[in-house]
C-alpha cells in the first residue's frame, strides 16, 4: 500500500469550511477491522449535501465523504473477510461520521461490509449503490402488501435521478406499467427507454390542493421528492396502494388530511436504507444482482475522480440524470 494515497475531504476550522482533494495517510482513517483499496463510489444526494457548509449531513470534521463505495480488502482483521475479496460497503455512518468512499483507502467496521454479490463487477455495484437498495426497499415492503403488476401503474417522483432512475428500470423488470413525474421536459425519451409508458411534468404531481382526495391512480409510489409531490401521491393513491417514502428533495413539509387512509386504506411506507439490518441488506444485493438487475448501461454516467466536485455541484442543484459512479482507483 502506498504511503500516501488521494481523498477527496471536507473540513470546519471555525467557521471556515473548505472541501477538496488531499493526500491522506492510512493512520489517518478511522477504526475498523476492514481496509478496502476502493475502486468504486458513487455521487448520491446526501453526498451532494455533505460537500457544503450548510448541509447537515457530516457530524465530525474533518472527514472523507462517499456513501457508498466497492473495492477490493487490502487488510482484514476480521474472519468473514480476507485479502483480495471483492466487497461493498454502502452508508451506515459512511460519508457522515467516519470517513467513507471517496478516497483510494477506506477502513470500515468488518460489520458494514457485504461481499460483492456473484454476477455483479465492483462497477456495476456502485452503479446500483445506495440508490439500489433503497428501490429494493421500498419495492420488498410494497409488494409484501400486497403490490403486484395487476393492480395498475407505478408512479415514480423525481424520475431522472438516481433513485429514480434504478426505480424505472427495476419496476420494468418486474413487469409493472410505469408513471414518471420528471422536472426535466427534455429527458422524456430517456424516462422511456428505461421503462416508462407515462410522463407527468413536475407542475402536476407538485400542485396544491384543498381536496383531501382525488381520482385513484396509482396502485404504487417511489417517492425522492417529498413535500407537496408526497401530498399529492397520498390524495392519489388507489384503494390499498402503498407510498414508498425515502425522499425530500422537493421539501420536508407534508400537508394531509386523515381521509385517504380511513376511506382508501393506503399505505405510507417510511423507508430507511442506512441502518438496514445486513441479513435483509445481503437479501436485496443478490436480488439486485439478479432479478431486480436494472439496466445498468442506460442509467450509468462514469466520471473521474478529479471530476467528482463538479458532480457533487450538480446532483445538489437538481441536474443529475441517472447514476453517477466515480472512478476512484487510478
Ligand atoms: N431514505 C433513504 O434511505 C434514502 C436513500 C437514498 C436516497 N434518499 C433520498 O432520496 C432522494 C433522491 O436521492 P438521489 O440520490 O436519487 O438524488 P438525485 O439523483 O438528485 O434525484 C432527485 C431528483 O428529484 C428531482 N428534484 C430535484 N429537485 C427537486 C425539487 N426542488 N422539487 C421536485 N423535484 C426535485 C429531480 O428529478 P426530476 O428532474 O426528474 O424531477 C432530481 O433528479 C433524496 O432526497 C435522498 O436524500 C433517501
């Protein structure tokens, strides 16, 4: 292992923040039993929001952001793992209070590792990350409610970014007619080729209202947006649909009424993907590498490491299409 090694940092002296790239040395990693040499990570909304100042996502600086990332062990004091395995190692405290994926080295608690699933490449895994197991989530929840394709069209909110965008493609798979609800008029084609028949501009699905209930539509929701769009989704939910619920890109604040649930019998499904208990975690990874599989090549956009601050600018103000994985090892 090299001396020194490349990380991307955010640090607070004061009042002075400043985030950019540095040489770091492996004592200046955190604990854990698990050294990774990172190939992989990924440009997810939390990261965007723990490269600011203002972003109240980091908890202790100075610190390496990167919620997600796969690479290879470099080291492993721990028995499940040993040098040379391929593994994933997705949120938990990553990127917020120990140091996580944007960096050539990472040093992870043995307990937050997942080896990498058969039939999956260390790339093909961040491509899929913390946005994958969020949309396995959501979709193992709902369908345990009892959603299936028969019981009408999936609604998918913030359909171009990254969440959204493996949710297209993994509802596809599971042969679901699919909605998306998109702020981006000149990404339609794009939203069709992964797998949707109907496109909402962002005005509709966001629009306020006093009706407490309107037309049942959808049988399903993934929702990265929140706010006024989450409203919406719970006036328009049919008869025993569920709402998955991850998201407050568009606002934090729901406005509702008891109706939809006591008159419609919905569901609103609050869904956590950081502390997913591993047995579960492991569960939806071979799902994800397998029968949830989405169409990896339409959703990637692979950029280099030097590029990631650029990345992070953009996902923070709306603009990102699909996955973004970054290329971490040189
Ligand atoms: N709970 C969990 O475990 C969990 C896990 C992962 C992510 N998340 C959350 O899920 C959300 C999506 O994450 P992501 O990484 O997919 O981010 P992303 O790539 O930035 O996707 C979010 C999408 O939301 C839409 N959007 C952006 N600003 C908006 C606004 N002001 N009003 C309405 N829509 C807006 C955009 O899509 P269009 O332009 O197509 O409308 C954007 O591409 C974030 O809130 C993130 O924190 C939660």
């Amino acid at each position: 292992m090299a001396e020194v090694f490349r990380a991307f940092v955010v640090a607070k002296t004061g009042e002075e923040f400043s985030a950019g790239f540095k040489e770091l040395t492996r004592e200046e990693l955190p604990a854990g039993e698990v050294l990774i040499r990172v190939a992989y990570s990924s440009v997810n909304y939390k990261d965007g929001l723990a490269s600011i100042a203002e972003g109240k996502v980091v908890r202790n600086y100075p610190l390496v952001p990167g919620i997600d990332m796969a690479g290879i062990v470099a080291e492993s004091s721990d028995a499940r793992f040993k040098e040379g395995d391929p593994v994933i190692a997705t949120s938990y405290e990553l990127g917020m209070s120990h140091s996580g994926g944007y960096s050539e080295y990472a040093r992870v608690p043995a307990g937050w590792v997942v080896p990498l699933p058969g039939g999956l490449s260390l790339k093909e895994a961040m491509i899929i990350g913390t946005a994958g197991l969020t949309v396995g989530l959501s979709l193992h929840q709902m369908e345990k409610l009892g959603l299936k394709p028969e019981n009408g069209p999936v609604l998918v909110t913030g359909a171009t970014g990254g969440v959204g965008s493996v949710g297209i493609s993994i509802l596809k798979k599971r042969g679901y007619t699919i909605a998306a609800s998109t702020g981006k008029a000149s990404e339609h084609a794009y939203l069709q080729k992964l797998g949707a028949t109907e496109i909402l501009g962002r005005d509709e699905t966001a629009a306020e209202s006093r009706r407490p209930m309107e037309k049942e539509r959808w049988a399903g929701s993934l929702d990265s947006v929140g706010g006024s769009t989450l409203s919406y989704l719970i006036r328009t939910t049919k008869y025993g649909g569920s709402i998955a619920a991850y998201g407050n890109t568009g606002g934090g604040n729901v406005a509702t009424t008891i109706y939809p649930f006591i008159l419609r019998g919905i569901n609103l499904l609050g869904i956590e993907s950081a502390n997913c208990p591993m047995e579960l975690r492991q569960q939806i990874w071979q799902h994800l590498a397998s029968d949830y599989r989405p169409d990896l090549e339409t959703i990637a956009h692979e950029v280099a490491f030097e590029e990631l601050p650029q990345a992070l600018a953009t996902i923070l103000k709306g603009g990102t299409k699909g996955r973004v994985v970054v290329r971490v090892e040189r």
